[in-house]
C-alpha cells in the first residue's frame, strides 16, 4: 500500500499497483496512453496518482491498491468571508481538506506545498490574476494533475466555454449551491475519494 500523502509515483511503484512489468509502465507512458513527467536530465518517469486512477478505471482496473486520502482543495479568493463560508460549506457536505489563499504569492505557497487536486479561483477576485494562476498550473509539472474550477458567478455558457478554451477545467455559476459545487468538483477530479 502506499503512503496516502504520495502524490507522484514512479514507475516501479505504478508497476507494484497494477501488478505489471515496470517496462508495462513504461510503454503505457512513452504511448501517452499514461501522463505524467520526466525528471530533468534523467529518463525517470513520474505519474501523479490522479492521473494513474484515472487511467485505471478507465481500463477496468481494480484500484484498491491505490489508497488516497481526503481530497485537498485550494479556494483562490481575495473575499476573506466569501472563501471562508465555501469552505465551511464544503467540508460541512464532505471529507474536503480544504485551504484559503487570498492572494496570488499565498496561493503559490500554498499549491506547491499540498499539490491541491482542485483549485477553485474567483474570477472576480481582487489583485489577484486569475488567467497567470491558470497558466501557471498547467505549465508546472508538479501540478499537472490539478484541476481548475473557475468561480464566475452568474456566467453565460459562452463565457464558461471561453474560459474552458483557455485552460479552466470547469465553471462554477454559483458557488453558493453547494450541491451543484460539489458535483463540480467531483466531474472535475480525476481523484477518487
């Protein structure tokens, strides 16, 4: 079993997990059929376990030997109450572990200290690049397994499709419907709980 803090593994481990041949892994991964990373200036693999559970189910794998804990939630918003009732909300409906950044160098901080399964960000927050944070994300190997919900309260589906064209993973209309939230968060993860 693995530590339920891991979040990357090799390809040895990811071996042991779906009782393959590392050399099995490796082919998985140089076919994309499997994502993750290479460490810089070696031929190491790294795969986030998210993206490994992913892949597992969608092979019909069993994934009990894939342990994960509480799914890790990071609310990117510069309203101190609006981000503090989210995520009083969403631990009250759910095992979230769930931190509150409310400014960009604290939301870095804290995305590379816990590696977040989910990043919910407020558009509408103040001094706060939404898009930069979004770029960051998807360019930062360590956290490419996160997803991005964007807050956008009261959006449009053509403004939700646009910001699903510039890397979000999702939209949230409503952020006070945590039920809708929720599910959200749930479509959005590839991290079973």
């Amino acid at each position: 079993m693995m530590n339920k803090k891991k979040d990357v593994l090799t390809t040895g481990q990811v071996a042991q997990i779906c009782n393959v041949a590392p050399r099995t892994v490796t082919k998985w991964f140089d076919s994309g059929q499997l994502k993750g990373y290479r460490i810089p200036g070696s031929r190491d693999r790294r795969i986030p376990t998210g993206e490994l559970l992913r892949f597992m189910k969608a092979h019909d794998m069993p994934t009990d030997a894939l342990e994960i804990g509480k799914m890790r939630i990071l609310i990117i918003d510069s309203d101190k109450d609006t981000a503090e009732d989210l995520a009083a909300g969403l631990e009250t409906k759910r095992n979230y572990e769930v931190e509150i950044a409310l400014n960009s160098f604290d939301a870095g901080i804290i995305a590379q200290r816990t590696t977040p399964h989910v990043i919910l960000l407020n558009l509408m927050a103040q001094n706060i690049d939404a898009d930069q944070i979004c770029s960051y994300v998807r360019t930062n190997d360590e956290l490419n397994s996160t997803r991005i919900l964007a807050v956008a309260e009261g959006s449009g589906e053509k403004e939700e499709q646009a910001l699903i064209n510039k890397g979000y993973d999702g939209v949230i209309s409503n952020a006070g419907d945590f039920t809708a939230t929720i599910a959200m968060i749930q479509n959005a993860s590839t991290v079973m709980q």
